[in-house]
C-alpha cells in the first residue's frame, strides 16, 4: 500500500516552559500541506524489516531513522513477523516541516491498515506521541491547536487562511531541534493563538509570534532577510515554521518565487 506523508507548517509558536522529561510545553497551531509530501511503500513482509529510501537522501543509521523507530514501536506491541518499506523522500527535512515526524507516523497508520489492528485515532495518537513531539498531529492530520509537549489536540478553524497561498522557502541549510532549542526564550505568559488567530490577519503580524525566531535568527541572518523578502513582497504574514530553517509568507494572491533562487519552493492553496 502507498501512503502520502505530507508535511505542516506552524501558525506561531510559544515555548512556555521546561519539562521535567526533558520536553517542553508549548502551544502552537499546526496546519497541513497536504501537495508536499513524502511518498511511502508498506508491505508485509515473512520476518523484520526491509527498509530502502530513494529521493533526498538521509545521513542517519537505519536505527535512528524515524520510520524504523516506528516500525519497532508497532512491531513491540503487536509482534508483526515484519515489514517492507520504502521511503521515497521530498520532503527537505531540519526544515520545521514535520518531516520525519510524518513519515514515522504514517508508517504506524500503515501497518495498522495491512496487518487489520484496528487501532483507533486514539490509540494511534498514543503510540506517535512515543516518537516524538509533532508525531501525534499526523494522526489528525488537520489544523489543530497543539498544547503539552505537542500531543494534547484541539480542533481549530483558521477561516482567514482559506483560498489564501503559501509560499513556502527553504535555503540550502538545515537547522537542528538540538540549537534551536539551546537558546530559546521561554514565554510562559505568551498570548492565547486561539484569540489571536480570531483576528484579521492583518494584525498577525505584531500578534502572532514564533519564539525559535530569536535565537536561530541570531544564527542565521540569511532567515531574517528572507522573512523581509517576503513581506517586501506583499505576504500578509510570514513565520519561520517550527524550529527552521524554512519560512513560509501568506499571500492573498499566487506570488512570485523569482527572490528564491537556488532555495527550495514549494507553493500551495490553502
């Protein structure tokens, strides 16, 4: 069976404060986009894992890739005899884009669809959140209000974003969750997003902030002077998605990408 990992994006993001686990709680609205995706091939298979990748190509050991780590997670609870994947990779990941948290979770979705588990929306979101902080998101896979570390979902509708584009940018450089995470503020008395995306989103733009902004801007200027093109442009807002490196503008119109090149585009209706 083949199975589309889409990517998210982030309508602002607050970290409020350390965990005892090691997490952090946070709140965040994430949306997603749905046209840029991974594409995954999930098969039975008689014993373990057979695991390729074709596409954009991932410098890990097979142990720390997040589609076996998902593999394990269900084959320990279910004692599947094994599977067969295939990832073949568009998404660019160290971009804030959700894109191994999706493949890891879409890989769960699949081996509950071809070995008949039967698992419920809950107990899939139960199992993604052991993967990581976005992973539960994909089992919705709707724009959502996201509290706790990520795993706690609210429905949200978000009327300002619909018939609006997005052009999402990425330079040729990742940023990891590891130095995002080394230097960002806490802001435990951050602003409601639910009462801010309320707003006309003309107003989002001194409203609705990302707190990774500050420090990885600091680290890379390149991500601030895109985040300018793009208002230079006439984005009516624009973020850096996540933890970066990728930024994204909301546009009432199709923009041009003809400031990017050399960057990787991706360009969507909401």
């Amino acid at each position: 069976m083949i199975f589309k990992a889409n990517a998210k994006f982030n309508l602002g993001l607050s970290v409020l404060s350390k965990r005892e686990d090691g997490y952090h709680n946070l709140e965040t609205v994430m949306v997603p986009l749905y046209n840029l995706y991974d594409t995954i091939q999930i098969e039975r298979h008689s014993s373990g894992l057979s695991f390729t990748q074709s596409g954009i190509q991932i410098d890990c050991p097979l142990e720390k890739n997040l589609c076996y780590k998902a593999y394990e997670v269900f084959r320990n609870e279910f004692s599947i005899p094994g599977a067969k994947i295939h990832l073949h990779k568009q998404v660019p990941f160290g971009a804030g884009l959700g894109a191994g948290s999706s493949d890891a979770t879409h890989v769960l979705k699949g081996l509950n669809e071809i070995y008949g588990t039967a698992l419920s929306s809950e107990e899939l979101i139960e199992l993604a959140s052991r993967l990581g902080s976005d992973t539960a998101f994909f089992v919705k896979n709707s724009p959502v209000l996201c509290t706790s570390r990520g795993e706690v979902m609210e429905d949200i509708q978000v009327d300002a974003l619909k018939g609006k584009w997005i052009l999402l940018v990425k330079p040729p450089f990742a940023v990891s969750t590891k130095e995002a995470y080394m230097g960002v503020p806490l802001t435990p008395n951050a602003s409601h997003l639910r009462d801010i995306l309320s707003y006309p989103e003309e107003k989002w733009r001194d409203m609705l902030k990302n707190s990774f902004e500050t420090n990885v801007f600091q680290l890379y200027p390149q991500l601030a002077q895109i985040k300018n093109d793009l208002y230079t442009m006439g984005a009516l807002y624009a973020s850096m998605s996540g933890s970066g490196s990728s930024l994204y503008g909301i546009f009432s119109k199709e923009p041009s990408s003809d400031l990017f090149s050399g960057m990787f585009l991706h360009k969507e209706i909401l």
